[in-house]
C-alpha cells in the first residue's frame, strides 16, 4: 500500500482522515496519524483561533504528520490560511473551491497543498496552480458534493494529471481502498467511516444515526443554491428538499440551515441538525479505535490487492 503520498507526506498508509467540519478536531486526527494514517483538522467556518487550538492540541497528542483543511467558503478562509503557516502546518487539503491566491504563501511555507476537485476541469485548474496532489471526491460523500461518482471522476482524473490523486467518496473498507487503487488511485480519503470511532467526539445520536442508516438513507438537498449538501434523512433534510421543490429564495435556505450542523454535531439534535453523511455510513455498524479501523482498512485491502484471481 506504499504510494508516492507516502513518501511526499511522511506517512506510513495512504489513508487520509476526512475532514468533517465541526468533528475533525485534534482528539480524531491525531489518533489517525497515531495510527499511520493523516489525520485533519477541519476548518469548517469556525473562528481561527478555535481551530489554531485544535492544531496545538493535536500536535500535544501526536508528533506525526498532520493535515489542516480549509474550506474555502469559510468567512474565516484568508486567516485560517496564514494560521497554518504561523502553525508550522505541512499539510493542507481545501474544500469548496479553488485556493490559487494562497497558493504562493503556502509554498514559501514548505506546505503541501492538496485540493479536494468534484471534476476534471477543475482538477488541471489546481494542477496549474501548483496543487501537490489531488484529492478526487465523488458525489457519495456527505457533507458539500460534486456530480460524479467516485467510480467515473478517479480515472478521468488519474489520466488528466501527472501529480498524485487521493479517491473519496463512498470508500468504507478494504473493498472500496483496493477498488479505488486499480482506478489508478494512489491514496484515500475516508469520512463516514471515522465518525464511529472511539475518538470521533461527534454527539452519540449522531453515531447511532450513523450506525442505523441502510442504503438509500441519505439525501442531497440545496442543489438550487450551488451548494449541494449530502446528508441523513431527517424532518431538516425534508424541509431542505421542500425549499428544493418550491425554488426558494437564498434567504430560507440559509435561515434553515442556519447553526444545523452544530445542532445535530454538538447538541445531537437528529431531527433538526444536519446530519452530513455519506453513502457508505449504510457498511458502518461498528465502533472502533482509529487504530483498528486503519488497520482493518489496509489489511483487507492488501488482501484483495494480491489476490491470484485465477
Ligand atoms: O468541502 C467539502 N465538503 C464539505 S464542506 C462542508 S461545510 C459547509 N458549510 C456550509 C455550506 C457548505 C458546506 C461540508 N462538507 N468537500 C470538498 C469539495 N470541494 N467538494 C466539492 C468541492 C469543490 C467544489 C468546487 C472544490 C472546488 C470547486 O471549485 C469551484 C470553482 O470554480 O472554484
């Protein structure tokens, strides 16, 4: 399972720890990179020194690697960009756009920057601006998605670009790792999965709703406002779909959507909370340690990898 993101981050698997806003903080990501793994802190839109406090506490907990992800809708994103810099981050993914502007800072700051692209075009833009590696997610993944699937954008991203990519989207176990190897993958990036685990601090509600989702569970909702959103099923996730239906205004999805995540993340508030989740959550039933989830990860994979089929 070595790869070159292995050797450019210093990282025993390619396994990266998605960056969940609101629930990635430094007790999930530095018991992923504890495990091998990279562990990232997500920015989401929270205040910068928040999120600069998590970093100090994750590198309290771990002297391994660490990512930080900036989600670049975030009204927060310029300060939370210098923050990594004063922070000594040497691993940044963004989210929800294009980071060309920080992207010179970042270099001089010895940071790998590694962009999360929803399709081709947008990939080569971030080839052309100086991404490292790419992190192609496809639209089974929770949370703000793109349109294609995780099986149909790898590929096509893995023929348009020469600089390594990292598959995400509705990757759950050593079947989805070693499946999204022979596309050509050469690393992964893995959400839903870690929401269970022993270390994830999300509310125990959440967890259960995780834990119980079958299949057709989950719903994108807010595709008229640019924004799609991938999340559980629940009376929020109908009210979104109904703004859906009737065109609404800007203005209501923002007053519905308003503090949802924190609700459903911080309160467990599963009716009224956004539940940001992705398909796979129907294959997570366990919970387990960081440690045990990566290793199970790479041990299955392996498996499938060197399997005569014959
Ligand atoms: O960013 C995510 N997933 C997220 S962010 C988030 S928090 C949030 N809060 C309020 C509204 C929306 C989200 C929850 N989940 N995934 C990475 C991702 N990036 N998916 C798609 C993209 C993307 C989309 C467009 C990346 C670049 C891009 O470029 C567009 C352009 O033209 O710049």
């Amino acid at each position: 399972m070595k790869s070159r993101i292995c050797e450019m981050l210093r990282i025993e698997y390619p396994i990266f720890q998605g960056a969940m806003a609101w629930i990635a903080n430094a007790s999930l990501a530095a018991a992923v990179s504890e495990a091998g793994g990279l562990g990232i802190i997500a920015g989401g839109t929270a205040p910068v020194d928040i999120i600069r406090n998590e970093v100090r506490k994750a590198k309290e907990m771990t002297s391994k690697p660490l990512g930080l992800n900036i989600m670049l809708l975030s009204p927060h994103a310029d300060e939370m960009a210098k923050m990594a810099c004063e922070e000594g981050i040497k691993v940044v993914t963004t989210g929800a756009g294009t980071p060309g502007k920080y992207m010179e800072m970042w270099k001089s700051h010895d940071i790998k920057v590694i962009p999360v692209v929803p399709s081709v075009a947008i990939a080569k833009r971030m080839v052309r601006s100086g991404a490292d590696a790419l992190i192609a997610e496809g639209t089974e993944a929770g949370g703000h998605v793109g349109e294609l699937t995780t099986m149909v954008l790898v590929p096509q991203i893995v023929d348009a670009v020469d600089i390594p990519v990292i598959a995400a989207g509705g990757i759950g176990d050593g079947r989805g790792v070693a499946a999204t190897f022979m596309l050509g993958a050469e690393g992964v990036q893995i959400g839903t999965r870690f929401l269970t685990a022993y270390e994830c601090s999300v509310h125990e509600n959440y967890k259960k709703k995780v834990l119980a989702a079958k299949d057709i569970d989950t719903v994108v909702t807010g595709r008229p406002t640019g924004h799609p959103v991938r999340i559980l099923k629940n009376k929020l996730s109908r009210s979104f779909m109904q703004l859906d239906r009737t065109c609404a205004s800007k203005d209501e999805y923002e007053k519905l959507g308003e503090g949802a995540l924190a609700r459903a993340v911080i309160e467990g508030d599963i009716d009224y909370g956004s539940i940001m989740a992705g398909q796979i959550a129907a294959i997570v039933n366990r919970e387990q340690s960081c440690k045990d989830i990566v290793k199970e990860l790479i041990v299955e994979a392996n498996k499938l990898l060197q399997k005569d089929w014959n």
